[in-house]
C-alpha cells in the first residue's frame, strides 16, 4: 500500500501568515504572468479591485506543515505523488497586507481508477484560509495520486 | 518559439483599460483569446517550486525523477498549467471576481513544452443575485496534445441603468386609447 488510510482527518494546526507583494511577484514571476492588477498600483487602484490582488493560484503558496502532514499522517513518498486535481472557491480577493490564517486536512483517503494513470491510491486535501474575522477568503481541494512501484 | 502574448492582447474587442466585461455583452460560445506560453523551462521549474513551496524533486532533480519517481525524468508541476489557464482568465475578467476555478492535469508536461491555453464560455445564468458565466478552459502543447482541462466561474456585473433613459414605446406610459 502506497498510503496509510487512517490519515483520514488529520489536518495541520492554524497557520498566521500575512499576504506579501513579494509572494505575489515570485508567484508572477515563476508563471511569467505580468498582469498589472498583481503587480502595478497605479493600474490596479483603476480597477474594481481598488487596488493589487493575489492571482487566481495564489492559495498554493499556503502550505505551513503540508510536508509534514503528507508524510507523518499519510507516510506518502513525494516523490511518488503526482497533483492532478484542484478545485479553488473565491470568497474574496486576497491582497497585500492582509493577515490571514490558514489550515490544511485531509478530507479524502482512497483508491480510484484516474483517467491518465490507471488504478491508484489517492488523497484530497482542503486547504483553507479565513481573515482574521474568521471568515473565509478562498480554499482549496486538492487531490493527488500516488505511484505506486 | 512563440513569446507569451503582450498586453493587451491585439485584437481584444474591449481593451480592458480599467473594468472587464459586462454580463449583457457576454454570449455563450465567446471564445476568450488564447494564451500561448513561452516553452517551460527547468528554472522556471525551480522559480515555481520556490514560489510555491512545493518542492517535490520529480520537478527539479531529474535522477531522483527517473529513479524514485517512475515518471521518466523530470516533469512540470501540474498546476502551474492552473496558474497559466488563471492568466487567460484575468487578462479576459480583468477585475470581474471569479467564484470557482477547478482544473485537471490529463497529461505530462516537459521542460521544452510550451502550453496554449484556451476558455471558452459554455453557460450563463442568474443565480441568487450573481451573474454568472461559466467558461470551459484548457490547454495544450505545441503538439496539440491536451494537458489541462476545467471549467471557472465569474460573476459579471450589468451596467446600470441610465438615469431617464428613453423609453420605447412612450404611448404605453401615457395610456392612450387605441381604437
């Protein structure tokens, strides 16, 4: 077995992080994405946003304890794992400065059949972030397969 | 080898100065302007990887790909085909929100490969006050093989009604008697 299932449920503890104009770049920058409402000030205070927002993939970046989470809790090889699935819900826009909080749980433990690579065990994590009101701003489902051999 | 396009994009009907499309100017079939992506490189690869946090060796250290993954050397992280597919929404949304973004990697992609990416809108609706369209994205490589495909949801905005604007049929308003 690639996976340990009675990682079902576990989660990382809440996370405080505050967003920065330099994660923002570095995301921009890796995905050679120079949209000026991520980047410009002047150019994202014209548009509805009022000011400079995340990207859409931004919720990536928030990962504190994923790591240990996938290997403590699943005992998954990362090299084996292979992140095919993502689906993000926007509650509202992230923006430079702004503090926020965040956790990630595993939500699905199993083996299915993928379309791309056969039969395989498989895990769906939630990541999600909440200002510190304790509403949410955006999260996350992400599912990965794990290579088995 | 094609560079990712400028902005705006030539072409684009509404060049997306300061606010992005209205609900009512939207048709379902609208296909959004592609955008073709400079071929991914192993720094780029390195760059994501730092960005992201996801440091997992398959994306940058190719014995470890080969030997302990089973991938057969190094591939891209299959989301940063999302954060390309996130570019083409936003150069078209520019600041219009979008509520849902979910993405499949359907295939491995390579250092060299370059990504198209691709939306097209399949649905719009009024939902509890939102006006929502629904695109169907994707993208592929210079092969034409598809290595991404999803759908988003925004919520676009209608414009607002001029104040005293005309009315058609004035006579209707006036309650003549016909006949």
């Amino acid at each position: 077995m690639a996976i340990n299932h009675d990682g079902l449920g576990r989660e990382t503890p809440w996370a405080e992080t505050v967003v920065t104009q330099e994660q923002i770049g570095a995301l921009c920058d890796a995905l050679e994405d120079d949209l000026p409402l991520f980047g410009d000030p002047a150019v994202a205070a014209a548009s509805a946003y009022g000011g400079i927002v995340a990207p859409p993939t931004f919720i990536n970046v928030f990962r504190r304890a994923k790591t240990e989470l996938l290997l403590g809790a699943l005992e998954v090889d990362l090299p084996k794992l292979l992140h095919g699935e993502q689906e993000i819900v926007y509650y509202a826009p992230l923006r430079p400065g702004d503090r926020v909080r965040h956790r990630i749980k595993i939500i699905e433990v199993g083996r299915k059949k993928s379309r791309t690579y056969g039969e395989l065990d498989y895990f769906t994590v939630l990541i999600t972030v909440k200002n510190r009101e304790d509403q949410k701003l955006v999260e996350a489902r992400q599912r990965f397969f794990v290579r088995e051999g | 080898m094609e560079a990712s396009q400028s902005f705006p994009p030539a072409g684009l009907a509404v060049a997306p100065a300061s606010h992005g499309p209205f609900f009512e100017e939207v048709q379902v079939g609208f296909e959004l302007p592609t955008v073709r992506k400079r071929p991914i490189t192993r720094l780029q690869l390195a760059k994501y990887a730092a960005a992201s946090g996801d440091f997992n060796p398959s994306h940058v250290d190719e014995e470890i790909a080969r030997e302990l993954g089973g991938m057969g050397g190094v591939f891209a992280h299959g989301m940063i085909g999302m954060g390309f597919i996130g570019e083409l929404l936003v150069r078209w949304l520019w600041d219009r929100p979008l509520r849902r973004f979910s993405l499949r990697a359907v295939a491995v992609v390579r250092p060299g490969e370059a990504l198209e990416c691709y939306g097209k809108v399949v649905r719009k609706w009024v939902e509890e006050e939102d006006n929502l369209v629904e695109i169907a994205v994707g993208a592929r490589n210079q092969r034409g093989e598809v290595t991404h495909t999803g759908t988003a949801l925004a919520a676009l905005p209608t414009r607002p009604l001029a104040p005293g604007a005309a009315v058609k049929h004035p006579y209707l308003l006036e309650h003549r008697v016909i006949g």
